[in-house]
C-alpha cells in the first residue's frame, strides 16, 4: 500500500505512511452504497484511493444538493470534524464509481495532528479547500440564474471525471439542483442550440463549456 499511497499523498511523511498502513483499514465499496448518512456518527475519516464519491445534502422529501466530489488522493473534510468533535453528520456520501477507502480510526486523529506535521498540513488543507468549494455553491444559489448555476454544475462534473462525456439524466440534474426535469431539459436544449453541449440518449458530451 505504501508505494501507492506515496503517490496519492505526496506531502505525507514516511512515518505517517506506516502509520496508516500499520493502522488504518482499507475498504473496497461498489458504486451506489452510502458510506454517510445524516444524523450518524462517524467513527472513521476516509482517505480514497480509488473510484469516485459524492457528497451531498438530503432535503426532507429526499431531494439531494449535490456539495462536491471526493477523488483519489482527497479526505471528506467534513468526516474529519464530526470524528473529532463526535457530532452526528449533516451530509450524505455516495459511491457513484467502485471506490477503494482508507478507514482511519477516530482514535488516530488527534493522536496524529499531534505526532505528524504533514498528517496536521493535510488537515488543515483539506479544510480549507472543501470551504472553498462551499463558498462556491453557496456563490452559485445566492448570485445565478438557473441556466447559469446549470453550467456551473456541469463544469463541476467535468472537472471532477477529467472527461467532456458526462453519463447522468435530466432528472438527476434537476433533483440535485431542486428544480424540475423539465427545465432542466429545456435549459439544456437551449446550451446545445448555442454549441455549448450536445445531448446524447443517455449522456451529455460538453463542447464549450468554460
């Protein structure tokens, strides 16, 4: 695990790598399984290594807001305070591609912000970055119109997979947005009239989105 992990956490120190592989628990986890849930406590930080998770809030009636992407090399920010301050989480996180997860034991936090400077930078960095990408979905609600909040989302989705072809229906994008398939659909078909999207059966392959 160690040469990989080197890879995917370049700023970890040598130690802080045997830590976790001497202590930490890897997980394999297929796509479609919520690994969080809110109002559940969480016991372990998750490191990934492989596939793909979504983290995204729950509205009463089920409707999901889409926050953000977890990648390879990425923690969940928000496993981080939950574990330490032991409060239940207000997110849920879903695998949406067959996902490889370190499990750290809550035990280990404190104990490694103590002992690893990088384990303490990693932390921090990781707080700040997923605050940053808050502040923008919060900027996108609040400061957007519906078709201009749509390409922010889609180029979220670009960024996130590194590919121009993005296999997700209408209805998702309306559900995580909180309005209809149809105005998704309708915004959507006005993005290809304009060259910026061209919509396929089942996916939707980005042209010029910026």
């Amino acid at each position: 695990m160690s040469t990989s992990m080197q890879n995917l956490f370049p700023s970890f120190s040598s130690e802080l790598l045997l830590s976790v592989e001497h202590n930490a628990t890897i997980k394999n986890i297929p796509a479609g399984e919520v690994i969080m849930r809110t109002g559940q406590y969480i016991k372990n930080t998750v490191l990934v290594t492989k596939g793909q998770v979504k983290v995204y809030r729950e509205g009463d009636n089920g409707e999901e807001f889409f926050m953000y992407y977890l990648q390879p090399g990425q923690a969940c920010a928000i496993s981080m305070i939950c574990a330490t301050r032991n409060k239940t989480s207000q997110i849920m996180a879903k695998v949406v591609e067959d996902a490889e997860l370190i499990m750290i034991p809550l035990s280990l936090m404190d104990q490694w912000m103590m002992e690893y400077r990088s384990w303490y930078e990693f932390v921090i960095e990781t707080y700040r970055s997923r605050f940053e990408e808050v502040l923008e979905v919060v900027d996108s609600i609040a400061f957007r119109a519906m078709d201009e909040r749509l390409e922010f989302y889609l180029k979220r989705h670009q960024e996130a997979c590194g590919c121009n072809m993005l296999k997700i229906s209408h209805q998702e994008i309306g559900t995580e947005l909180n309005t209809s398939r149809e105005v998704i659909s309708r915004l959507l078909k006005k993005m290809e009239q304009r060259g910026l999207v061209k919509l396929h059966r089942n996916n939707i392959e980005l042209i010029a989105i910026k």
